[in-house]
C-alpha cells in the first residue's frame, strides 16, 4: 500500500455503532492511536425497555465489575490487562469506585458521566445521536457494529439478511459449565449414549454421573422447590417449547427428565457395571482446550444461589466449580466462531467487525474488552498495518478465542446454540506447561485447593507478564 492511500485511510474516520462499554472503548482505542472516528449512539433518539438515560457507557444492571483480584481471578485479571492498555472504561472505573470489598464496584451515574465526557471532549472522536436502522452503508468504509444485546430489530434483521443466521435475537437459554478438574471421576465415568462414535469422537465423549432412585427424587424435589428468577416485563415470552428450563420440565412430572435430558439409556456405570443408574446426568466438552464441560440440557432460570445448591446433589458435582452458571434472558449476538475471522471482521464483509456482547461474550468488563480489542484492530488497520492478536495465554487472548472458535460444534444441537456467550474464566486459557505446578518447599499436605490456588496465581502471572510483552511495555 503506497503512502498516499495510507494517509488517506488514516485520516478517513473510523465508524462505530452503539455507545455502549465496547463501543466507548473501541472509539477510545482508536481515536488515542490517532484514527478519527464517529461514534454512533441512538440513545438520545430513541431510548430502549433497559436503558435509563442517554449516558454513555450505561450500567443497566449491576453496579459491580466483579473481582478486582490480579493475582489469582481471571476477572482481576483482565481488567489489570485493559489497565495496561490504556482502557478508558477502567480508567472511569478506578476514578468512580466505591467500596465493594474485593470487588470494583462504581458509582453508575459518575461512571457513565466520565466516559461521555471523555468522548465528547476528545477531538478525534465525534457522537452523533442517531438510529442506525440497518448495516452501515459500504461508503462508510471500516465500521464496528457494538449495539449490545438489545440490538434493534431493524439492524438484527439485516444482520439476519448478510449472515443467513437464524434468530439472532432470542430469549437464551443457557447451561451451566463446570471446571473439568472439579469433577470427580471416581464417581463419573466417560462414554457417548450407546457407544456411538460420531463425527471427531471415540465413544467416550461425554462426562456421565450416574444417580439412584433416591438421589433422582430428592434433585426432583429441589427442581421443584427451587427459588425461581423473575422476568421482567419487556422481556416478553421467556421460553418456548424446544429449549425448556430443566425446573420446568421437573414440574410437568416426575419422570420427565428421566425420559429426557437425564435418561439412562445406553449407559453403563464403569464403577459399578452390574447396577443400572435410575438417571444420568451427562456433560459434555465445551472447548477446545477440555477444560470446560457443560451439564447437557440443563438450561434454568434458577436463581444462581439455587442452581450451585442445587447441581451440587448430582453425585460427581458435589464439589462442582462453575465457570458459569444457567440463565434464560433475551440475547443478541451471532455466531461469531463461524461468521468472524481472528480480528473480529465479518468475513462476507470484512468492512465491518463487531465488539460487545453481539459477539458471544458476557459481562461489562469482558464487553469492554472485546470493544478495546476492536478499536486496535481497526485503528491498525486504518494505518495500513496488520492487526497484533493478543497471546492466547493472556485474557484478552483467551476471550478473543473463545469468540472466534475455541467452542465445540456440536453434532446433535446444531446453529448457533453450540456456541453460547461467556465470562472471562481460567478455562478459558490454555493449560500450564507440565511440572509447573511445585509443592513449595516446607509445605507437608500440599491439596488439591492449594494445587488449585497455585494453578491461577501461575496462570494469572503468565497471562500478565505475557500482556506487557504484547503491548510492548
């Protein structure tokens, strides 16, 4: 690329859609690399059932972006990297925090007020307050979609339209995803329904716990009982017939998760081969790395309290650690390991990439971070050279994957289901190098919650430590 169409590039502006976390902080990245850029925001137009204001960077819900722990949490973790890169979010956070323990919390209102003021006053960075109805015109050039998981009907339709997807917009009914290493498989055995070995597979592809008459009756009974999640009113229709809460199924009789998602059928106990379990409990692998499982057909909206409680009776899981836990609320994102290359650019149009929760992530701060990964890629981009991805080592790396295929596709819940939005976890990043983890000298009992501990305190310093070599600090 000669020097004149770098300039020109350079200096056209860089378009973003939605002021939400991700696209505060995608205009932020770009415009202090010195790309202009015009952030599009409807708010201030036409509001949404959640938002309250036309702030900025609005917190809808919580006040908290969790842990703050950089030493041994993957949420501490990666704000400490988005800190390292200059995050405006971050920064607003730190200037507006109140006390929360352990946690960041923020005072929303001075939060969102910080970053509006940072954008506005910024003088590479335009706000303009309109609706984008549907895919931003080609002569915009290089555009990043941020519009949230309350994308407008009109944009989810033409997203629709140029991806072929079915039903970007829909209530979500997601599983819980338990830490492979917190299971016990001395209780638990691997193997496929039947022994079937389908496409990539060995007959052992999944994790089974096996439950008897009792333990059945008294998880049923708990189901039942359970401390259920209220939806609120503009959410609408909260489920349909083919993706049903396992509380309500457990509700429209007793032996209806028997003869579904916990049938016993094909099944032999590698224990205790001679005993047929009454139910089973089947989990199958999540990523790529095997480091998550996700509790198959077990999709709730079960208070997050209830669901540990409660998933904790199924023999193999009473020491469960979710990675994540059930949820059924409206969502909007794609099917980005299908529809998105390594720099988050859709690949029928690499004009366009997108940031946020649209792409399959949750939570504010993990939003954040796919918008700051965004900013960079399209600011570099704008300058003519090729977009630096972070080591899959560090959290922002670890995401960025997870995003843009580090799912398992999966044979039999074929679509965008295969692939559900997470949080940033440790399960997430690649394992250790072999012999890393070293009982400490003068350490008699060393267990498997200080092997666990150690493991995060590595993995959280590998991930930091390779973060400044990315971002050449």
């Amino acid at each position: 690329m000669d020097a004149a169409m770098t300039q020109n590039l350079e200096n056209s502006p860089l378009h973003i859609v939605g002021g939400g976390l991700a696209g505060s902080e995608a205009a932020w990245q770009a415009a202090q690399a010195g790309v202009p850029v015009i952030l599009h925001e409807m708010r201030g137009v036409r509001g949404t059932d959640a938002h309250k204001t036309d702030g900025l960077a609005e917190l809808v819900c919580s006040n908290s972006f969790r842990s703050d722990d950089a030493t041994a949490n993957a949420v501490g973790v990666i704000h400490a990297e988005m800190r390292l890169a200059g995050s405006l979010i971050m920064a607003a956070a730190d200037k507006h925090q109140v006390p929360a323990g352990g946690a960041l919390a923020v005072d929303r209102d001075g939060f969102s007020e910080a970053v509006t003021e940072a954008l506005e006053k910024h003088p590479l960075i335009t706000v303009v307050r309109e609706e984008v109805q549907g895919l931003p015109p080609e002569d915009w050039g290089q555009t990043i979609i941020a519009t949230g998981p309350l994308t407008s009907a009109s944009l989810a339709e033409a997203l629709r339209a140029e991806t072929g997807e079915d039903a970007l917009a829909f209530f979500d009914a997601i599983a819980p995803i338990v830490h492979r290493e917190s299971i016990d498989m001395s209780i638990c055995w691997y193997q496929s329904r039947y022994d079937k070995v389908g496409p990539g597979g060995t007959g052992k592809d999944y994790i089974n716990c096996p439950l008897d008459q009792a333990q059945y009756n008294a998880f049923v009974d708990a189901l039942i009982a359970g401390d259920t999640v209220g939806f609120k009113e503009w959410e609408g229709t909260p489920y349909f017939d083919g993706c049903l809460p396992i509380e309500v199924m457990a509700e429209r009789g007793r032996e209806t998760l028997r003869h579904g998602p916990m049938k016993p059928m094909g099944l032999t106990n590698a224990h205790n081969p001679t005993v047929k379990p009454y139910a089973v409990v089947q989990l199958r692998q999540d990523n790529a790395l095997g480091t998550l499982y996700n509790m198959v057909g077990f999709q709730t909206k079960l208070r997050y309290g209830a669901q540990a409680e409660i998933f904790r009776m199924i023999p193999g899981l009473q020491n469960a650690e979710f990675a994540r836990l059930g949820g059924l609320h409206r969502n909007t994102y794609i099917h980005s390991p299908v529809l998105l290359d390594s720099s988050l650019r859709l690949k029928s149009r690499p004009a366009l990439r997108f940031a946020g929760q649209i792409t399959g992530c949750e939570g504010y701060v993990e939003s954040a971070s796919i918008g700051l990964l965004a900013g960079r890629f399209a600011a570099a981009e704008k300058k003519g050279q090729a977009p630096s991805l972070p080591p899959a080592t560090t959290a922002l790396g670890a995401l960025l994957n997870h995003i843009t295929g580090g799912h398992i596709v999966s044979e039999d819940e074929p679509g965008k289901r295969s692939f559900q939005p997470m949080n940033i976890n440790f399960g997430l990043f690649p394992e250790l190098a072999p012999g890393s983890i070293v009982k400490p000298e003068g350490v008699k009992r060393f267990r498997g919650k200080d092997k666990t501990i150690m493991k995060r305190q590595l993995l959280s310093a590998r991930a930091l430590a390779d973060c400044r070599t990315w971002l050449g600090l």
